[in-house]
C-alpha cells in the first residue's frame, strides 16, 4: 500500500463530494492533510472525520481563484509544515443561471433579451440566450482557473523542494458537452489541455500532472436533476444510466485507486500529462 510518510497535501474542494473521502484516504495513508474550501464548516466536518481516525490535517478556508488568498495559505502551510509534496485540485462546479432549460434553440429563443428585461431573475423556461453570462464566467473561473492558480504556486514550492505530484478534476464534459451545461464543459475540455501543458513544462523540475474523469458520481447539486425526491431516477438519470454499462452511479471510493496510482511516485513514475477516466464504461458507450 502506499504510504505518504508525514508529506504535505493539499486537497482544495476537500468539503466536497469526492475530496473529502480523497483526503480523508490521504490522511488513512500518512500525509498531512490541508483542507481547502470556501465553506469553514464543511472542512470541520472532514477534519473531524479525519482526527477520529488518528490522521493528521489543518483547515485552510478560502477560494481557489483568489490568488493572494491562495498564496497565504501556501506561505503559511510552508512554514509550519514543510513545501506541499502532493496537490488535488478539486474546487470545482456548475451555475445553475448559466444553464438553459432547454436543449436546443427554438422560437421562444428570438424574445430572448425581451424576456431578459421583463424578469430581474432568470425566467423558469429559459433558452442559451437569456442566461446570466456573470455566472457563465464565474463557472469558467472557478473550473479553469481555480486549478491553474493553485497550480502555479503549489507548483512552485514542489519545484524548490524537488518535486511532486498535482492531479486536476476533469468530467465527462472533457471529451464531449452534455446538453446545457456549456461553460462547465468548456472549462472541464480546458483542464485536459492545462493538465498536458502543465506536465510538460513541469517535467524538468519532477513535478507530475494528471487528471481524472469522474464519470456521474452523485453530488449535492446532481443529486438534484439524476435523482428524483424519492430516490429513484430522474428522465436525466435514467439517460446517464441507459449509457453507464457497468449500471450505477459512481462512488467517491471509486476514485481511490486511480487517485493513489497517480500520485505514487513509483506506480507511476514515468505518467504525466494524462486524464483517466473513472466512468463505469460510460465514454465506451453509444448509448444504442
Ligand atoms: N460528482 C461528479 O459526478 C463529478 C463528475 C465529474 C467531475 N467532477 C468534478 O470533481 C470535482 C469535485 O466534485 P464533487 O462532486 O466533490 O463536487 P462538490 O461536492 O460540489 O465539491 C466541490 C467543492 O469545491 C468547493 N469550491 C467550489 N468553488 C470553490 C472556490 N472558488 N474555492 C474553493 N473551493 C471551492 C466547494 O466548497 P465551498 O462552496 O465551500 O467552497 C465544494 O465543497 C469538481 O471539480 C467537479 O467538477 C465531479
């Protein structure tokens, strides 16, 4: 089994879904865990579960596209800790203003900005046209570059201090859109092309770059359009799952062994640059 031996890593998104039970595994292993986020409280509640389990990690609020705010935390976490040895970039998400409700354009979209002027919010039938582009640039940020913030200065201390491992957050929006979700599927395409250009300009200084693909893992916010109140699936489950072979939503445990394998230094010593998908088969899939 792996073992990280006391070394730093950083976990942003660590209140999340999926990091939480990344960094609560980090620290089951060794390393010293820093919770990133923006929410105190959903980092407590990791924390807890961490110390209850004998491990070792410091909460660290704050928004991974702050960059000044970011940099604190790796100036403070340095001089207490040592340089970050492992970065899991897992901030991420979705808007739902910057999503249309419908699929595709049709009449109702030519009153789009008609409509726009007649509600202060988003109208509940809305079209791509009448979404907020405040929020369509606030999901790129956080996507984009809530990972290359984080990335150039963690990186930066991993390169001083001889070298490390980063893995970013990719999706099944990498390699193709879903229907609705556009800025979200742009940044999660961009973290492919970031994850590629960040390892190869890392290589010489031994830092490695990787990225995983969740396929549909259920999160609070997908809960909400997978799911029905009463736990069944909804018409957009039901899509995702006619696509999954393997015939379930993923797990955040089902990350692990590609999340280890990625950050060990002997498994994989000679990988970088690399975005694996996690997915039950659904990339495999046609759907037909
Ligand atoms: N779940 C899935 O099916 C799935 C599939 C593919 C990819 N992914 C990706 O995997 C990553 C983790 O997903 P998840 O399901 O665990 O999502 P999640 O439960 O929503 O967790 C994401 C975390 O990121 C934090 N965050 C958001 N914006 C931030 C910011 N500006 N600064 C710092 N922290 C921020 C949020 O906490 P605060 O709001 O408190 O900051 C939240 O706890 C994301 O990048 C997501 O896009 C998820």
């Amino acid at each position: 089994m792996i073992a990280y031996e006391e070394k730093v890593a950083v976990v942003t998104g660590a209140g999340g879904t999926l990091c939480s039970v990344i960094a609560e595994d980090l620290a089951r292993k060794g390393a010293k865990v820093v919770l990133v986020g923006r929410t105190r409280e959903k980092l407590e509640k990791v924390a807890a579960a961490i110390a209850a389990a004998g491990g070792v990690c410091r909460i660290e609020p704050g928004d991974v596209t702050d960059e000044a705010a970011v940099a604190d935390i790796a100036v403070r976490v340095e001089a207490e800790w040592g340089p970050c040895r492992f970065l899991i970039n897992g901030a991420g998400g979705n808007n739902v203003k910057a999503m249309p409700t419908r699929l595709r354009f049709c009449e109702k979209d030519l009153c789009a900005s008609a409509s726009l002027r007649e509600n202060n919010d988003l109208p509940a039938d809305r079209g791509f046209f009448d979404i907020d582009m405040e929020a369509f640039k606030s999901v790129l940020e956080i996507n984009t570059l809530g990972t290359v913030i984080p990335s150039r200065i963690f990186g930066l201390q991993m390169a001083k201090a001889g070298g490390g491992a980063i893995l970013n957050f990719a999706s099944m929006n990498t390699y193709r859109p879903l229907t609705r979700v556009a800025p979200y599927a742009m940044s999660k395409a961009a973290i492919a092309s970031w994850t590629m250009f960040f390892a190869q300009y890392m290589a010489p200084a031994k830092v490695r770059v990787n990225a995983v693909a969740p396929g549909f893992m259920v999160n609070e916010r997908s809960r909400a359009y997978l799911m029905t109140p009463d736990g069944g699936l909804s018409a957009r489950g039901e899509q995702v799952m006619h696509h999954t072979p393997m015939g379930r939503f993923g797990e955040a445990e089902d990350l692990l062994g590609c999340v280890n394998w990625l950050l060990d230094d002997s498994a994989s010593a000679f990988v970088t640059g690399i975005t694996v998908p996690v997915d039950g088969g659904f990339l495999a899939s046609a759907g037909v």
